[in-house]
C-alpha cells in the first residue's frame, strides 16, 4: 500500500491506494498531525506546503516529495518553477489526466487557488485569492465586534443580522468572483475543462459552471505522482 499525503496550512489528509483504488480519507488539523497516525507502509507521496510539517518526513524511508521536478505528465511553463505549491502541481496534474486536455482547476481551502494547464500539458500558471474560512477570520480579526461565521450556501441577498450579512456577503462575493474568471476563462480558451476541488467548494460548486467536481482531487494527483496511473476517476 502506497499512503497518499496532503499536508495543508489548516488540515492535513491522507488516504491508501491498494490495487487501484483509493481507500478513506482521514484528517487532522495540521499542527495537530503526526507520522503515528499514517497507517505503516514502505512508501509515502507528501504534498505540502507546511515546512515545519515537511520536516517530520526527514528520516522516513520511501518517501517522495511532490514538486516541480516530480511531477509527471505536465511541463511547469513559468519563470520560477519551484514557488508552485505541491498542492497545486497535484491537483493541476490531476485536472489535466481527467480533462484530458486544457483545464481550470480551482481549489478552494485555505486560500483558493486557479491553476490553469494548456492542451499541451503545460502549467500556465494561476490566481491565489483567500478563502472562505480565512476571509471570515480576517473580518472576525480585525474588527472589534464582528462574529466569526462558517459560510454556507444562500439564496438570500440581504441579511438582516449581522451574522446573515457576512454570510451573504462572503458566500456571494467568492460565487461572483469565481463565475468571473470561470467566464473569462472559457471566453479565452474555447473547450477548456473547469474543475472544482477542496473543502470550500462543497459550499461553491453547485452555485458554479464545473465540469467535474471531486473535493479530494489532489490523491488523484499524488497517485499518479506515486506512479499509481490506473486510479480511475469518478464521473
């Protein structure tokens, strides 16, 4: 069994691949997380983007680390390869396997990501903009009486308590950036697949124009880095 492991800025995950398929995910926040709770195996493909994090693997054998340089089946087409998260090498590698050609892929966690592969396989690039969760935690931060709010899909556009108008205001105003760049996008690259992953998106994706949603997309990804090519994926 190879362990799948994606080490996040507010939660980490990991799940099993055996034979081809894909076993449970499991998850902690990340300061909490540890190499005691990964099942036993001999081999280890890590996405992370947390350095304290990364450091645990230090002296764990089998281990391979995603990256620009180990990414399979798309080229990194942009000045300074290596400031491309692994989370996001993961998931556009996965977008492109499944599009089988040019795609979108829009991660919403922590913060959320656009990252953007040609037809060729060639990582163009992308958009960082902050999350749900983190944008209400900055509007609870930095002002003297604002709630923190957990953002949940609404049909209403006008609150009428405080806690309803962050609400509104946080879910509506990623659902209209979002649909912006998903419009700009297919305006720009006629046929380009838009896919949908993370934890933020099960709020978002039914108010969104996606292709194809999975919020686990990214062990995709880290099996196919894993050399694990036969995941099939779910439609």
């Amino acid at each position: 069994m190879t362990v799948l492991v994606d080490i996040g800025n507010s939660m980490t995950q990991w799940c099993g691949v055996t034979n081809g398929q894909l076993g449970p995910v499991a998850a902690c926040q990340t300061p909490a997380f540890s190499l005691a709770m990964l099942p036993t195996s001999d081999r280890y493909v890590v996405a992370s983007v947390v350095p304290q994090s990364t450091a645990l693997f230090a002296n764990q054998s089998g281990c391979l680390f995603v990256s620009s340089d180990t990414i399979p089946d798309i080229h990194v087409g942009i000045p300074e390869p290596q400031q491309v998260g692994a989370d996001r090498l993961a998931t556009a590698l996965a977008g492109y396997r499944h599009a089988q050609g040019a795609c979108l892929v829009i991660d919403s966690g922590t913060a959320t990501t656009l990252c953007y592969v040609n037809v060729e396989g060639t990582y163009q690039g992308g958009v960082i903009l902050p999350g749900l969760a983190l944008s209400a935690k900055a509007l609870h931060r930095y002002t003297a009486q604002l709630p923190d709010v957990w953002v949940e899909p609404t049909d209403s556009y006008c609150g009428q308590t405080t806690q309803e108008a962050i609400q509104i205001g946080l879910y509506r105003s990623a659902v209209y950036t979002l649909s912006g760049f998903i419009s700009a996008y297919r305006d720009s690259h006629p046929g380009i697949a838009i896919i949908g992953t993370g934890t933020g998106m099960t709020v978002l994706h039914d108010a969104l124009d996606l292709d194809y949603f999975d919020p686990h997309l990214i062990f995709q990804g880290l099996a196919a880095v894993g050399g694990d090519s036969d995941i099939m994926f779910l439609v």
